[in-house]
C-alpha cells in the first residue's frame, strides 16, 4: 500500500487527476494505513474514501471514477493533441519524453483503477464492517489514446459527456435532459427539413454553409427541426449551443472559446425578435458578418422567429412616411444576413391531419379514422389552430 501512494504522487503529466476525487481520498486512506496512524484513523479514512466514490458512481466503480476524471482533466498532453490538430508538424517536434511519460502514467493509473475493496481488506487485517466498492479494469492507455484519435468527432471533457448546451450567465453549462426529437418525428416538412440537414452536412464535411433563419407560423416545427438535424451529426462532432436572447452581448465570447476546440458548433437562438431601438441588433449582425469573411470556421448559427424581419415594426414607424423606407430596409438588413432563409407556413387542413395520423401511428393510437379526424379537428379548434405542435399535443392527449 505504500508502493501505491508513492505512485500515486509520482503522476506529474496527469496530475490534475490526482489531486481530484477519487484518488485525493485514496490518497488520504493510503496515508493513514502508514507508521503513526491508529486503526481508528485507517477506518476512518476509508469509510471516507468509499463515499466520495459511491458519490461519484452510484455503482462503486473506482476505475470509472477515475476515467471521469481523466476526461475532464485539461492536461499538457491533450493540450499539446489539439495543438497539434492545427500544426501537424507539432506532431513530427513533440518530445518523444512526453509521448513516452503520458503512456506509462496511463499505465499506472490503469494499475491504480484495478484495486477493489478485496485487495485493501485484506491489508487493513480487521474483522468488522467496511464497505465494499468494484473496477470494471478499464485499460486507460487504449482507450485515453483512442479519445486523443477522435478529438475532432468525441471531443473531450464535458464536449465528450454531452451534445446540448446551454449559455447561463455567460456560462456555457451541459444540457442533462435535452429534447429528444428526431427528424423521424417531424412530418409534412420535409423541404424545409432537408435544407437545414444539407446545410448542417455541409458545414460538418468543412464545405461552404451558411447560417440559416427559420421563420413563420408559430408551432410550425422551426425548434424541433434546428435539435433534430444537430443530433443527425452528434457522431461527427456537432455540439448545440442554445444561446437564450438574454444571453446574446456574450454571443462573440462565446464563439471565441468555441472556436479553440476542435469540434463543430451549431449556435442556437430560438425565437428571436427585436425592437427597433434595440442595441443587439448591430452585434448580431456583426457577428454574422464575421462569417461572410471567413471569420469562423467551426460554428455556424442557426435562430428561429415568428417574424421574417425579427424586428417590431411600431405604429409610430408605420405613421411617419419620411422614415418608413429606412423603417423597411433596417428590419430586412439582419434577416437578410442569413445566408439561407426557410418559411415555415401553417399547415392546411390535411396537412395537419395527415401529421397527426402519421404520429397517431407512430405512437400506437388506435382510433376509427372518423372519430380520429373529428377529434383532431375539435383539438385544434381548442387550441388556436392548426399546427405541427397541436397535432403532437393532441396524439399525446391520446
């Protein structure tokens, strides 16, 4: 046991791994097993130990605790790999010591992460209680190195552990629970639908794009489509950004510490609409000019509105006729700096029933067609119309 905290404190490239949790607690168990310590102290430390890691995995897994902590851990080596994405020739100058020194820690902590409650009983020679924890033996070299491999597809961190995100505060946060729709749940669009997943392809292959409005009738599926085509390219390193309308003075930051990492970012912004006066406007269309020029590479913005021109047209606008055609052209300006602009229309009569028959099937709903249509129609009529978002409210009613 004391070979093994000497290894412990040997770590140096992965060294932020040991100073967090779980091997800081083991460490501190380990201590306490040595010369000065009493068995209550031993105890004491271990019972710590394993509730900081039923903490961390409520499946007691001490090597996956410790793979979590690798993933999170921004080391000099995964620093010198996304360095070297953009300076290939990093590869060809990089110090075979270092190469050399991430191997052999991944094999040590491979060693660490092996050791269950077994292999420390057996050491702490006492009869009473102590809990018990597990290792799936996660071979850390193979799987770390495979990681450094995919970085442009599985990104690291908290960009391995997620796909959604969200800014808060200026904070770009995971999205534990995202909305699960798929393109297979939206029906009746797809036109619309397919030149947003063409553009989406496009920009993840590194072709031309452009960043889209999706406009129109609220309910329409404008969201749904924006989350469903991002999620069509999760595997080949498509992260969502929502960014809320609150949040848009940190927009050009936000795409600052997106453009240093290696994976592709679809920046979201969901129902967008101005007021004439309002200071966001002139950053926005900044910020969508800076891709015009060629200013970013890895993000591409994709926002929804009810409005085609996002911008409030007031009653005083309308009324003096000297500023109407300046009126005109600044709410037409910043849609017109999307490069691709989609219209998204309420549906018809059968659309929207050929919309909730398509999800009625879908879901299993088994109704006579008659009392199906009738009842949809009632629903909608209810509910302020037709519309792609009733027809799903109504077959979840169901």
């Amino acid at each position: 046991m004391s070979e093994l905290l000497r290894e412990i404190g040997s770590i140096a490239l992965f060294r932020g791994v040991r100073d967090k949790e779980p091997l800081k607690s083991l460490s501190e168990f380990l201590l306490k097993m040595g010369p000065g310590y009493s068995m209550e102290d031993m105890i004491d430390s271990y019972g710590n130990f394993c509730s900081v890691l039923y903490e961390l995995r409520p499946d007691c897994d001490l090597s996956a605790a410790i793979w979590d902590a690798l993933v999170d851990d921004m080391n000099p080596y995964l620093r010198f790999r996304i360095d070297s994405l953009t300076d290939p020739e990093q590869v060809t100058r990089a110090s075979t010591l270092l190469n050399l020194t991430a191997e052999r820690e991944l094999d040590l902590l491979t060693r660490i992460g092996n050791y269950t409650s077994y292999d420390f009983k057996n050491e702490m020679i006492y009869d009473g209680y102590l809990p018990d924890f597990r290792s799936s033996h996660i071979d850390f070299k193979k799987r770390y190195m495979n990681m450094m491999d995919h970085l442009t597809s599985k990104g690291y961190g908290i960009y391995a552990k997620y796909d959604f995100f969200m800014i808060r505060g200026g904070e770009l946060v995971p999205v534990t629970h995202p909305d699960p729709i798929s393109v297979d749940d939206l029906y009746c669009y797809e036109l619309q639908r397919n030149k947003v997943i063409d553009n989406t392809s496009a920009f993840c292959d590194g072709k031309a794009f452009s960043d889209v409005l999706l406009y129109g009738d609220a309910g329409t599926g404008k969201s749904s489509t924006v989350k469903s085509a991002a999620r069509l390219f999760f595997d080949k390193g498509v992260r969502l950004v929502q960014v809320p309308k609150s949040e848009l003075e940190t927009l050009q930051d936000t795409i600052d510490l997106l453009s240093e990492v290696p994976l592709k970012f679809i920046i979201f912004i969901d129902d967008i609409s101005f007021e004439a006066d309002d200071d966001r406007i002139s950053g926005l269309k900044s910020v969508i000019e800076g891709a015009a020029a060629g200013g970013r590479k890895n993000v591409v913005i994709y926002a929804t509105s009810n409005r085609r021109h996002m911008i409030k047209e007031t009653f005083s606008s309308r009324q003096n006729e000297m500023h109407v055609t300046d009126t005109i052209a600044e709410q037409m300006s910043l849609s017109e700096r999307f490069g691709l602009r989609i219209l998204y229309e309420k549906p018809n009569k059968e659309t929207y029933l050929t919309i909730v028959r398509n999800l009625a099937k879908a879901r299993g709903v088994k109704l006579p067609e008659e009392q199906l249509v009738a009842s949809a129609e009632q629903f909608a009529i209810r509910g302020g119309g037709r519309s792609a978002r009733i027809a799903r409210q109504f077959v979840e009613s169901l």
